[in-house]
C-alpha cells in the first residue's frame, strides 16, 4: 500500500512518461547536441593554448549575460504563450510572439553597444596575477578579438530564440531540435576549417571560432524560419502574424508587469554567477581555465535537469492554463523527483570523468588538477542543482515572478557572493575549498524552494477571462 501511494505520487505510469519525453526529449537532444558541440569547440580552442582558451571563457562570460537576459525575458512572456495555448487561445500566442520580438530588438541593441563600447574595461576584470603560468596581455588581445566577431551573432540567436521559444510553448519542439543540430553541425565543422586553417582556408585561431559560431547562428534561424512559415498549417500561429506588430496595451502591461521580474532576475543570476567567476580569477589565470574546463563538461550533463525543467515550465503551464490545478500539482510533483533521482545517476557518470576530460586539453598541470576538482564538486551537488531548477520552473509556470527573482537572484547576491568573496579575498584557504564551500550552498536553497512550492501559491490561471 504504501509503495502503490509513492508511486502514485512521486513516479506516475507510463502516459505520464510519454508526455514528458514527448516535450523534453527533443530538449535534451538539441540541448545534448549543442553542448556536445560547445564541448568540442572548447576543446578545439584549448588546442591552441591557455590564453586563447581563457580569452574566449572570459568572451563567453559576458556573452552569457546577454543570453540569460534574452532568456529571462522571453520566459515571462512565455508563461502567457504557454497557458494562451492551453486555452486554445491562438490570437493571444500571436500578441505574445509579437511582444517577444520588439523585446529581443531592445535587448540587442543594448547588448551589442554595451559589450562593443565596454569591451576592454569588462574583460579586464577577469584578468589577474597569481597563476603559476599566463599571459594576461595576450589573453585580453584574444578576448577582444573574438568579441568582437561574435557580436554580430547576438541579434541572429535572439530572433531564433524568439520563434524555437514560441514552438515550444505550442508543442512543436522537434524543428528547434532540427534547427538547433544543423547549426552545431556548422559550428563544429566552421571551428575545424576557420581555426586550425583546413582545405586552404586562413588559419583564424580564435577569430575563426568566433565565425564559426556566427555561420551557424544564421542557419539556425534560416531552418527556422523556413520551415515554420512553409508549414503554417502546422503552426498556425504564423498565419497571420505580421499583420501588424501592434500587442494590445493591455496584453503588453500585464506581460510586462510578470515578465519584467523574470527578466531582471535573469540578468542578476547571470551578472551573479559573472562576478562570481571575476572573483574566483583574482586568484590567478588557471582558476578562469580550471572554471571553464570545468564548466564545458559540466554543461553537457546538465542539460538533463535543464530540459527537464523547461519541460515543469510548459507541460505544468498548459494544465494551469487549461483549468487542471490538481493534474498540475501532481505532474509537478512527479517530473521534480524524475530530475533529482536522474541526476544521481548523471552526478555520477560526471565524476568518472574528473580525471580523464582535462587532459584533453593542451595547458598546464595546474589547470587540470583545478578543474578535476571542480568537476568532482559539480557533481556531488547536481540533485540538489536539479531539485532547485524544478522549483524555479515551477514558481514561474504560475505566473509568481517577483517571488522567483527573490528566491534565484536573490540568492546568489545576498550568500554566494559575499561568501565567495570574504573566502578569497580574506582568507588563505585553496581556492577549490572556497568553491565548495559557496557552491554546498545550494543544499539551502533547495529548502527554501521546497518551503515556496509546498506553499502552493502557484497553482493559478493566469489567463482566464
């Protein structure tokens, strides 16, 4: 009796894992696929040296500010797009989309003059002595570079995540997959021919990566939109849609008044976790290596509570918008403890490949011996990292932004940060002891997201009337 009630509770039956493949399946495959790309695209940098590959980490720093903006602001908008489409509402999917697109205009007119005017002075707060190894000149002459190629790509990523966001939301998650692999195909071949100079082609270094990455930008959102607007008949939100660019202002105010919190909690998370590493860097050039080395492989495992969370986020939305509170509660209960119990199981294989992933990389002893750590560190917390993520896409599916900036930003200004900071600046502690201190931490945050979602305050209809 007991195991019938855990089961009915935390695991459900077959349908329910049907439906949750079907949303987070093409996810974790596109996510998967980009992630093995980046890997090997870091790889293909670090193969050049230790400055190279810090130069492009540090570019990559602020490129990800910018991403996690575009996210977050997409993500409110998408809270309507999700529960629009539950209620059968295709007019308000199209408003949504239109909103979303002035917003990524915005977002990437400010991104783009922000880093182009700023690049130097941002970039050289990543820089610091204290390394056995490293030049910090040539590490900044790589960065800016690479920077500044790559800003031409942010606009072309913004707009293709406008539409692959838009597709989701309406279940149509196998063309951002296809997109998504087409494009990592391109990087991946891009990277081999631009950086290392193959079939007559100049050798770029880091500006040929920086192209690359660029080249298959545009063909994601070449795919994309393609094949969305030649089969308006599968995505009907399409037809139509450019018919005007007005959103109804009263559409746009309460958009902005539950997606603005989103959006500003992504940039604080993201900005969070940048002055994070540039406090981490003041101890020295392999710290900024280790990190990255670190994170490249990190990333690829990760994506299995990311898609899973994305998945809280749309699935739970479409039952809140379709009137379901209990069958919302209920998957949401069930897809969390999917993502945790998974990630036991990544954690582990993650940590098998502390000691092997490193040495692929052409730097120091020191590098590698920083990052095996990190990566054995990343691990051991991942369920908790899974169970946090199933509570930020839970608050969010029900329209509780300001509660979510408050419990994901909030945290990482107000304990990460300063943690890390007095650990590095004010003690003589190694720097791996440091990062594992401020990165147990999450084992907090994960009681105060089960303490907000046992609340049950997100169980609501946003959308109706």
């Amino acid at each position: 009796m007991m195991w019938k009630r855990f089961k009915e509770k935390y695991i459900g039956d077959r349908a329910f894992y049907r439906l949750v493949l079907t949303i987070a399946l093409p996810v974790m495959i596109q996510n998967g696929i980009t992630s093995f790309v980046n890997m090997l695209d870091n790889l293909m940098v670090g193969g050049i040296g230790t400055e190279q590959m810090s130069g492009v980490a540090i570019c990559n720093q602020l490129i990800f500010v910018f991403n996690l903006c575009v996210f977050g602001g997409l993500s409110g908008a998408g809270i309507y797009g999700a529960q629009f489409h539950g209620k059968r509402d295709l007019e308000g999917v199209q408003n949504v989309f239109r909103f979303k697109l002035w917003l990524v205009g915005f977002l990437s007119i400010l991104g783009v003059l922000a880093l182009h005017f700023f690049d130097e002075p941002l970039l050289s707060l990543f820089l610091h002595q204290g390394s056995e190894q490293g030049d910090l000149v040539l590490t900044l002459q790589c960065a800016r570079a690479y920077l500044a190629v790559a800003l031409i790509g942010l606009p072309v990523w913004a707009l293709s995540q406008s539409y692959a966001s838009t597709l989701r939301e309406t279940a149509s998650t196998t063309l951002p997959m296809g997109a998504g692999i087409a494009a990592m195909l391109v990087n991946l071949v891009g990277n081999w021919i631009l950086i290392y100079g193959r079939f007559g082609a100049p050798r770029l270094g880091v500006v040929g990566a920086a192209w690359a990455t660029v080249l298959s930008r545009i063909v994601e959102l070449t795919i994309i939109l393609v094949f969305t607007h030649v089969n308006a008949k599968g995505h009907p939100f399409v037809k139509g849609l450019y018919r005007t660019l007005k959103v109804p202002r009263a559409l746009t105010g309460t958009i902005i008044q539950k997606g603005m919190p989103l959006l500003l909690n992504e940039a604080l998370w993201s900005s969070g976790q940048t002055t994070l590493v540039q406090i981490y860097s003041t101890r020295g050039l392999a710290v900024v290596a280790g990190i990255n080395i670190s994170n490249t492989i990190s990333m690829l495992f990760n994506i299995v509570f990311m898609s899973l969370g994305s998945s809280i986020g749309i699935v739970v939305g479409n039952l809140l918008g379709a009137g379901d509170m209990e069958e919302a509660k209920r998957t949401n209960t069930r897809l969390t403890a999917f993502s945790v119990m998974c990630c036991f199981v990544i954690g582990g294989l993650l940590a098998a490949t502390s000691g092997i992933f490193p040495l692929l990389y052409n730097t120091t002893d020191e590098v590698r011996r920083i990052a095996s750590r990190l990566i054995l560190i990343t691990s051991a917390i991942m369920p908790f990292h899974a169970y946090t993520n199933a509570c930020y896409f839970t608050l969010r599916s029900g329209g509780l932004t300001r509660l979510t900036m408050v419990y994901d930003c909030s945290f990482v200004w107000c304990v990460c940060i300063p943690l890390a900071f007095c650990l590095c600046r004010f003690t003589p502690l190694p720097f791996v002891v440091c990062y594992a201190a401020v990165t147990a931490t999450e084992g907090l945050k994960a009681l105060f997201g089960y303490h907000l979602v046992h609340q049950w305050k997100w169980v609501r209809n946003i959308v109706e009337g």
